[in-house]
C-alpha cells in the first residue's frame, strides 16, 4: 500500500497519479475537511473558496487535470480589471494608455518596467533576450538591487516598493530577485490592448476536489486521521500510525497490515498500516514532527475576509494598495465572475500577509479584524459605507505561502528523500520545487504527480494475473 499524509491538492493528485500507475493507496488527513487551501464557503449560490484562487494560461498541468477529470468546459477565462489604489485614487493599470497616465512614474519608467515585463534587458542600450532566462543566475540578487539597477530608481518606488511592502512586509529585504523574475514568466500571458485573461471554474474550485475525491475514491480518503509515525527502521519506510478519531471518516481495512493493533486513546484510535511507499503532502513541520528531517524554509500566514455584499465596491478586480491600509489587496470576485452566480451578492476578498505571529493583525478576533479593515475602507471610498455589508467571514492560515528570500531553491526539500531520509519517503507539500516561484493549486498538483511518477519509475507495478 502507498499512504499519503494531508489530503490537500497535492496529496489527493499523488494518490491519483499513484492509482492511475496500478498502485493502492490510502489518503490521511488530520483536519475534518479535505482541501487545505482550497476549501470553500457556502453563498446564496455556488460555492466559493475560504483563500481567493484563480488560474494562468501557463498552469498547463491544473488545466490538463480539469480536462481529464471532465470539468474542461466550466473553465472559463475572464479578464479582470487590475488597478493600483495610491493616495485615494484608483488608477488602472490594465491598458497601456491606461499605464502611460499613471502619475507616480515617468513615462522613462514606464518603458523599463514595460522592457523588464516582457523579460527584455535593456540596459547599456543594447536589448538583450536573454537576461533573464535562467533563473538561479539571480537568487542571491536583493530584489531592491535588482529593480533599481534592472529598470530605474522610480520604478521601484512608485510601482513595486509598496506592492514588496504588503506582499513580504518588513522581509522584503531578504527576497530575491529570482522570485520576482519567476512571478513574471508565471504571469506572462497578456492581452496588451485588454489585460490578462484569468481562469476560473464556473461553481468554484472545490467542484475540482470533489472531483479528485471521486476519482481516488472516498473510501481511500480518510478524515481526522492524523499520522503520527514512520516506521524507518533498516533506511526504508514499512509502517505508517495513524492516529483516528472516533466518528471519522475511516479509510478501508483490507490494506491495513495483518498484525496492525486498534485501541482506543482518549477518543481517537490508533491504527498500523503496512507501507512500502509513503508521500508527505504536509508542511514541512509535519515532514519534521514524522522523520527528523529540518527544513530552513521560512513561511507567513494569511489572514483573508469574504465579505459579502449588496452591491459592488469598485469596478475592479484585483486592487492592489499602497495606502497605511491593514490590508494589501481588495479583490472584488464579482467583477470576475458574475454576482448572479451567487445569488445576486456581490463577493469581496480583503487580503493580508503577516511576518509574525505576534502582529496585531493576526492576534485579533474575527470581529476586531471585521471593525478595522470596514473602517479602512470607508476612509479609502468616502461614498461606500458598511451598511451594504450583509457578511463578514474570515480565515486565518499560519503557513500560506513561503517567504521566497536569497538562496530559497537551495532550501527546498526533494521530492524523493531516499538519499537524506529513507527509502519510499517522498515530499510534496509547499517546500517541494513545484511551489516556486509562486505557490499555487498547479504546483501542488505537479508536485503530487512528480513524486507519484517517482514511485512508479523505482518499482515496477506487475498487473494481476
């Protein structure tokens, strides 16, 4: 049997991929709900999720997946109006007319930031194409050197100063140039006379788990399982504990190994189960707490509202903020996809990054949150009050995304750990290669395919007579 621990997208993609290669598996996630990042609210209409997701046209592997899984025809590709919100007023930022009249660059900035977006160095006046190709060749580049030596002085502090501020904090000085680099291939594909069309599945991403869920098979997945143990004795994985509560979703037994023991522990019952294969699609922490093995990765929480309203706020999209907000980002759902799709509601993400753990922010209750990011936006749109607000809804994630400073890829945990750990241990959770240089539901999903492909390429799978 191959198990694999967390029951997120990149652990239901490897328990898929392993399926599709002959393998049994058995999926165990310590939660009450599959998912992770990707878990969903319930709105007067489809459902939608807890963190705000949308896809690029370079996320080849998530797309071919919908496909494959029979959902291809409810992605759709929007464009959303992105607009940058700098001293009450909102410029947009889509159009290259619309860019030549933002105020706070030259039009001499605006043509090196155009020149760095297309991955063009023009520097020394000669253009050069390519720069920027390799990656690595900028990872121990301060991302601040970068800017100001890549494209101009004014480009920094009137465009990504700000955006580096409410994305990384008082961390930003750490991050490397590589990441950025990374974040502008990832985004790459771009309608120049009307913005970047944008991939959504029409009644949410959650359709996308359920999906997976059917497709690995319910009965292989089970919930408030959390696993506790690795058998590595003699370098290679042979047994996995796993801890269960009692009334949970539990995974069959006829995988379960001959001499597994059940008792009972407080509640929960503990459960042994033969293993020749294991995929941790954890945290690293979880990795850590399972086999010893450190990870120097640093990551940051999010804190993220829904808020839902009767009417629209903006006509944009995605608003990014360079305001003393407690929030970086406003991102209006409903000016993405259509507000009938819920019910006629109008959707609002407000959106943060926290450092440290002992920021206010991530300290304060749902209704402390609710009554100072409401206030802030009241005095950004003087003519919107919180009176259209019918819902305010907040989750917190303490590991959302990883802090992508100088030197991160020598950081990141392999996919096969044979070599630092056991044989049959495998890693892909947010720390694998897939999550750089953004972390995103495809990564996930590549992550899960490349250890599950790993794992069929070492053992040989032999079809039953």
């Amino acid at each position: 049997m191959k198990g694999v621990v967390g029951g997120g997208i990149a652990g239901l993609a490897a328990a898929y991929r392993l399926q599709q290669h002959g393998h049994d598996v058995q999926v165990f996630e310590a939660s009450d709900q599959i998912g992770g990042l990707a878990a969903v609210y319930e709105t007067a209409g489809d459902p939608v999720e807890k963190f705000y997701h949308h896809l690029s046209a370079s996320e080849e592997t998530i797309i071919d997946l919908i496909g494959e899984l029979g959902l291809g025809e409810r992605l759709e590709w929007p464009i959303g109006k992105n607009a940058y919100y700098w001293d009450g007023t909102v410029y947009p930022m889509d159009k290259p007319w619309e860019i030549l009249a933002y105020p706070h660059m030259s039009v001499y900035d605006k043509f090196r930031l155009a020149m760095l977006t297309q991955e063009i160095d023009v520097r020394g006046g000669i253009p050069k194409f390519d720069t920027y190709e390799n990656l690595e060749d900028f990872e121990d580049v301060p991302i601040e050197q970068f800017l100001r030596e890549h494209t101009s002085h004014g480009v920094y502090e009137g465009f990504f100063e700000p955006l580096l501020d409410a994305k990384f904090g008082d961390r930003k000085d750490d991050v490397s140039a590589a990441w950025l680099l990374g974040r502008i291939k990832f985004r790459g594909e771009r309608d120049l006379l009307r913005g970047e069309p944008l991939g959504y599945l029409e009644g949410g991403f959650g359709q996308l788990l359920d999906a997976l869920v059917d497709a690995v098979g319910r009965e292989n997945i089970t919930t408030n399982a959390r696993v506790t143990d690795l058998n590595l004795d003699d370098d290679a994985v042979s047994e996995m504990t796993v801890e269960v509560a009692d009334g949970a979703s539990t995974a069959s037994g006829e995988d379960r190994a001959a001499e597994a023991e059940a008792e009972a522990d407080g509640g929960a019952t503990t459960q042994t189960y033969a293993v020749d294969d294991v995929v941790v699609a954890a945290m690293p922490n979880v990795l850590e707490d399972l086999c010893g093995y450190e990870c120097d990765i640093d990551f940051q929480g999010a804190v993220c509202a829904l808020v839902t309203m009767d009417e629209a706020l903006t006509d944009t999209y995605w608003l990014n903020v360079a305001h003393d907000a407690p929030f970086g980002a406003l991102i209006e759902h409903t000016n993405y996809m259509p507000p009938e799709n819920y019910g006629g509601d109008h959707l609002l993400y407000v959106a943060s990054y926290i450092q440290d753990y002992e920021e206010d922010l991530w300290q304060m209750d749902e209704s402390e949150v609710e009554d100072l990011w409401l206030g802030h936006i009241e005095e950004m749109f003087p003519d919107w009050d919180r009176s259209h607000v019918e819902e305010f809804r907040l989750a917190k994630n303490p590991r959302a995304a990883p802090i992508y400073e100088r030197g991160y890829l020598d950081m990141v945990i392999p996919y096969d750990l044979s070599a630092e750990v056991a044989d049959g241990l495998y890693y892909a959770g947010m720390a694998s290669r897939a999550q750089y240089p953004e972390r995103s539901l495809n990564g996930g999903i590549v992550a899960g395919y490349e250890c599950a492909d790993r794992i069929a390429g070492r053992k040989e799978v032999v079809s039953p007579e």
